[in-house]
C-alpha cells in the first residue's frame, strides 16, 4: 500500500511543494581548504569526487528531485547541470543557485530524450519514493542516461518494516521528511543490479553525523534512534567553535571507514552511497586530494574563510567603492595553505588619508620570500611567491602597523594591511 496514503497525505505535490523550501544560497567549497573533512558537506563531495573521476568537465548532469540546488558545486566545477523536482519554489530557487535549468516533473516521468545524460545523481531522494514507484522510476532515469553512462545516489536506508507501524506512528513518521520508501541495502542494491552490470555502494553516516543530524534524529525520530541525554545536551549549547571541531571529526570519522572499514557499517538507520553503471567502475573517489584545486582562488573576504586565516586576521571588511571582501591583518598574520610551488597573494596598504604605506614581507615556513616596501599609498599589488613546497604549511605575513585613531578616528585597532584573495599553482 502506498505509504502516503497510510499517513493521510493525499496531494504529495503539495506536502512537497515548501516541505524543503529554503532560500540558501549554496556554496559546498566555502568551509574552506578543509571542506572536504566537514561531514556537513561530505555527501556531495562524493558525489563530485567520484563525477570528477568518470565525466569530463562540461558533460551533462542530470540531478533528479534536486530541491534547492544543493548540489550547485557540480555546476562551479563546470558540469551542465540540470535539475528537476516536484516542487516548482525548488526548482525557482535551484536556478538561482546556479543550475542551467530546473524542470518540473514526476520522477516517473521524466521530459527528457534518449540518452540525454553522461551521469545521473540524487541525493536524499529513493527514501521518498514509493515501493510501487522505485523499479519504474529507476527505469526512467535509466532511459535518460547515455549508454555507459554512471548513476551516483545518496540513498536514505534502513530495513524498515512500515507494515509494523500502526497508522498513527506511520502518519508521524512521513510527516517529518516524507519518507515512506526507505529500505535496507540489499534491496536497494538488488534494484540498481537489475538494471545495471556494475554496482556498488558504501554505508555510511550511522556512525559520523553533523551535530545538527543527531539532534535531529534524537527529537524527531525517538522509534528509530537514541543517545546519551547528557550527550544530547552538550551539543544542543556548542558553540560555533565547538560544532564545527564535531563536524570536522565526524569528518575524518566518514573518511577513516571508507579506508579502513568499508564493510564494517551496520545495515542500519543510515545512508547509502551507491555508485551504477553499465560501464566498469574504478575504486570509489571520496577525498580525491586533486578536489583541493577546486578552492582556487581563496577570497580573503568570504564570510565562511575562517578556516583557511589560523592568525592574526581582523574581521571581514567591504570596500564601498568596489564591493571587494578584504581582511585588515594585525601585525602578524598566518594563512594555512595547500601544497604548491607558487602562491598569489592579493594585497594592499592603507586606504586612510595621513598613514604612510605598510612595508611588508612574506614567509612561507619561516623562510622569507617576499618583501614590500610601502611607497605608494592605497597600492593593491599581486604578491608571487615562488616556493618548492610540497606539504600544507603556513604562508606570514609581517607588515607595520598603525592605528587609525592616531589620526582621529574612532577605531583604536593595530591594522597592517588589507589581504583581498589568494590563489595557487
């Protein structure tokens, strides 16, 4: 029986319709050069990982019940990407996300040709569809991928029993998110395998989940998980500091089982990543280090760089006249960076009316490599180290400082100079 109509909803395009309705502006490479340890983010990382791995740049993706355009990464990387969903607000809002086009349409159904994709992905989507819908719906993504071409699903899986749920628990349980076609992997798998010759997939997330995600499943989902309450509570008062060094271990945590431990996962309230195709499949891509490349260039100014400036940084400031993000440095000033052989610092002096030019050098591990001297007043320059570096480390910036009370205004800050964007080889 379809489990919507178990839980009493009748128009699922209008339970859909703002179920997931955000104005987000989605940026999956704005945490920084450690975006691809955040567990916030790890899923469609995956999915780029692996896309990265098999599709060239400017291949057509399609992203099936793509919401809001959370996977607009794909897109940034270069992919033609389109989406489709139930919800027309979705696809308004995954446009403004980037995407080159987003479609309204029933999965079932879809309004495209032949082979009119090189991959097809979803994320959180399978555990929404119907029992009586999935083979059909599988058939059609199919129908619309080139031949050879590969499928990556991010698949909500549990071997839930909804015939165990009395109307009442069912009707609570949809509620939340919409999922009445959550299944566990062997079916999953065994679906995906009618239809294609390669198959594979990892268990994931039942172990590593954002703060936000257990605090969910523990509130909204009390039949299916449980924690420790005094857990539970330290991470309803984390600070900001304190939840992203969770969600950062939670991180390493996904990617330590993916390479020590891909089969010791529980089939369990958890989440498959599954990768399909006609064409053989290489070993799975997550964490590839070449994803780094796709962080170039760092801007200094974005509201979310805090883990790329380990010291010595003030806060974001704008430039009225241009709308550049810069960040006034202190005396000294650290940037964790990526390995390389040539750095591009974007850099400038004083901007204020009566305080000389900073002069300033640059240090990669200690070494000076660069030095400034500040002759001319309200210079942006491009500062080119040349370094042969092949591990992360700390590019310094040392410059003068002043204080712009010193010439009567109000801010009594020790400011060296102004760090607009960085950049690699």
């Amino acid at each position: 029986m379809d489990e919507y109509v178990r839980a009493g909803i009748t128009d699922v395009r209008g339970f859909y319709r703002e179920k997931f309705l955000t104005d987000a502006r989605y940026d999956g490479f704005s945490a920084g050069q450690d975006f691809r340890h955040h567990v916030d983010l790890s899923k469609l990382h995956w999915v780029l990982a692996n896309l990265m791995a098999v599709v060239s740049p400017g291949g057509r993706v399609l992203d099936v019940g793509c919401g809001c355009g959370a996977l607009n990464m794909l897109q940034h990387a270069g992919y033609d990407l389109t989406g489709v969903d139930l919800s027309p607000l979705n696809c308004r809002q995954a446009l403004a996300n980037g995407y080159s086009r987003a479609v309204v349409a029933d999965l079932t159904a879809l309004p495209f040709g032949l082979g009119a994709f090189d991959a097809v992905v979803s994320m959180d989507v399978l555990g929404h569809v119907p029992f009586e819908q999935k083979d059909s719906a599988l058939t059609e993504w199919k129908r619309v991928l080139r031949p050879g071409g590969f499928q990556l699903h991010g698949i909500e899986c549990h071997p839930l029993d909804y015939g165990a749920m009395t109307p009442a628990q069912c009707s609570a349980f949809v509620a939340v998110d919409g999922h009445v076609g959550i299944e566990g992997r062997a079916d999953n798998e065994f679906r995906f395998k009618r239809l294609f010759i390669h198959v594979a997939s990892q268990y994931q997330f039942s172990l590593a989940m954002p703060k936000n995600e257990v605090l969910k499943q523990h509130e909204l989902y009390p039949q299916m998980f449980s924690a420790d309450p005094y857990l539970l509570n330290a991470l309803r008062h984390f600070s900001d500091a304190e939840e992203r060094a969770w969600n950062l271990a939670m991180g390493f945590v996904f990617k330590r089982i993916f390479d020590v431990a891909p089969e010791a996962m529980p089939d369990r309230w958890g989440f498959l990543l599954l990768r399909a195709s006609d064409s053989p499949l290489t070993s799975d891509a997550v964490g590839l280090a070449r994803l780094s490349r796709l962080l170039r260039p760092v801007r200094i100014g974005s509201p979310a760089d805090a883990y790329h400036l380990h010291s010595g940084f003030h806060d974001r400031e704008i430039e009225g006249h241009s709308g550049l993000g810069f960040r006034w440095t202190r005396g000294h000033a650290e940037i964790l960076v990526p390995a390389s052989h040539r750095y591009r610092l974007t850099i400038g002096s004083t901007r204020i009316p009566g305080v000389p030019p900073a002069n300033w050098r640059l240090s990669l591990g200690g070494r000076v490599l660069e030095r400034q001297a500040g002759e001319v007043e309200s210079e942006v320059v491009e500062a080119v180290v040349d370094a042969e570096h092949d591990g992360a480390t700390v590019l310094t910036i040392d410059c003068d400082t002043f204080s712009p009370v010193d010439v009567g205004l109000s801010d009594s800050r020790a400011l060296g100079v102004r760090v607009y964007a960085l950049d690699w080889d």
